[in-house]
C-alpha cells in the first residue's frame, strides 16, 4: 500500500512524558497512519522536517471502549511512532512547547 508522505505523519504527540523521553533521549513522539511502515515513517520524517533519522519505534494503542448512557462504542486504534534523531538534529515543531 502506498500512502503519501504528507499523510504518515498525522500529528506529534506533545505530552509530559514524551518530553521527557525527548529531552534524554532525542526521540520525538508522532501519530502516524495505522498502515505506515518503520521505513515509511522514516521517510517521512526525513522528508518532511529536513533532520536525520536513526531510529524508529512503533506501537499500535488500542482503542478504549465508551459508553454513553446506555450506547456502547469503541474509539479506534492508533499508531505511534518513537523517531530518534542524530546528534545535534532537532525538530523545532517540539522546542516551543516546553515550559
């Protein structure tokens, strides 16, 4: 399946806990498509924000189930994608965001 570069990155995932794997490690947190491979997201990554990419970690979350009232339904499952980048490459997407 080939899925436009521009559509493997969703968004980047901005929570405390990626900040913290950031900052110790260099690797920034993105929602990617749920089909996208290592390689895709890599690719992209390249691509899209001009840095070096060295590694790429990926996990599917599962979806929670909800309720509302007496409706039951389900949210779907997601992909997130861990990209470590070389040495000195940063993304400055993620440097504004800590406080």
């Amino acid at each position: 399946m080939s899925i436009a570069i521009q559509d493997v990155v969703k968004r980047p995932l901005v929570t405390e806990k990626s900040e913290r794997n950031r900052e110790a490690t260099r690797a920034y947190a993105f929602e990617v498509h749920r089909d996208a491979t290592k390689i895709q997201v890599k690719q992209a990554v390249e691509k899209l924000f001009n840095v070096h990419v060295l590694a790429v970690r990926t996990a599917v979350a599962r979806g929670k189930n909800k309720r509302v009232g007496r409706s039951v339904g389900r949210r779907p499952n997601w992909k997130k994608a861990f990209v470590t980048l070389k040495e000195g490459d940063t993304i400055a997407l993620f440097e504004g965001t800590s406080a």
